[in-house]
C-alpha cells in the first residue's frame, strides 16, 4: 500500500514540477545556469531519483517512509501553488 500510495504521490510531484517549469515565473529565471542548461531537465532527473530512493526504500522495509514523503509532496504543492498563483 505504502508503495502505491508513494507512486501516485510522485505523479503528483511530476506534474506540479513540469507545470512550475512552464509557468514563465520569473523566480525561474534566478536558477543557476546549469538547471537552464537542459530545459529544467535536470529538475525532473532530481524529482525521478526522490521517488525512485523513496519507492526503493519503502519495498525494503521502510513503509513508514511514505508520511515522509506525504510531507514532502505537499510542500512541494504549497510552493507549486505560490508560485502558480504568483504569489511569490
């Protein structure tokens, strides 16, 4: 359950990231330059390789993990939602 739950969690992730990616926010054009290098890519590598750390740790035991990625999702969906709504 824990891994379901952590999968659908991370498809939640990928879609925010790409849609923060494509916002135009100008707090995007203040990454370092090596994130611009690849379109944001690089980003989305981070993101895949979270969920892979997080899906791989909560099959070897680690169920529990899956609050703490509950919280990380949803921080990532405050900060999505500020800068979506230009807040920020």
């Amino acid at each position: 359950m824990a891994i379901l739950a952590i999968f659908l969690l991370g498809i939640g992730n990928f879609a925010i990231h790409k849609a923060v990616l494509e916002s135009g926010h100008p707090l995007i054009g203040q990454v370092p330059w090596f994130v611009h290098m690849m379109g944001g890519r690089i980003t989305l590598a981070f993101e895949f390789l979270v969920l892979l750390a997080a899906l791989l740790l909560a099959a070897n035991g680690w169920p529990g993990l899956a609050w703490g990625y509950l919280g990380y999702s949803a921080l990532n969906g405050i900060a999505a939602w500020l800068i979506l709504t230009r807040r920020v």
